[in-house]
C-alpha cells in the first residue's frame, strides 16, 4: 500500500482485520485522542470504544467508522464487550459522555 507521498506504508498485518466487522467474542478497546499542539485545556478531542480482535486493528476500524479525530492516542483494554453496552461503542464521544461511560463491572 503507498500512502499520499507515494511511499510504500508498513501496516501491521493485524491492522488489517479493522477493515472487517468484529466478531461478537472480539474484545472492546478505549481510544483517547489528543492534540498536543493545541492549547492547554482545549487538548482533548475524544474518545472512541470500538470493538476488534486486536489494537492495531481497532485503529484501522476507528478511521473506517470516521471517529477518529487524529492526534495522539492512548488506549485501554481488552475489556470484554459485555461490560459496555452497544450505545457507546463506535462513535466519538465527548469528555462528559467518556465520564459517563458506566465502569466494567
């Protein structure tokens, strides 16, 4: 795959699974996006809980859903997909919807 400079890209093999829908047993992974760049206190972009078999590809599936704003990434999980409901999942949630989020249990 080459990107926009017409370079060749290495992508995690397992960052192509992103591309597929996940499986029901798939785990859940909590992606926090921030731009460091821009001025303290307005830094925060989001977060997105999206459901893959793996890190690399529940990246690749965040850009495929459009929720993920860019920036720099932390990340949380495995969690068990049963421990957060499908209304959080796969959308990009504001801080006050991210603190909502119930705990897993």
């Amino acid at each position: 795959m080459l990107n926009s400079a017409g370079r060749v890209m290495h992508i995690p093999w397992d960052a192509e699974l992103g591309l597929y829908e996940p499986g029901p047993g798939d785990p859940l992974w909590w992606l926090s996006f921030r731009d460091p760049d821009r001025p303290e206190g307005s830094r925060f972009l989001g977060v997105a809980i999206i459901q893959a078999a793996t890190l690399a590809a529940a990246m690749t599936r965040s850009h495929r859903l459009g929720v993920n704003p860019g920036g720099e990434v932390a990340s949380r999980g495995p969690v068990d997909p049963q421990r957060i409901a499908a209304g959080w999942r796969d959308r990009l949630l504001s801080r006050d919807e991210a603190d909502s989020v119930p705990e897993p249990r």
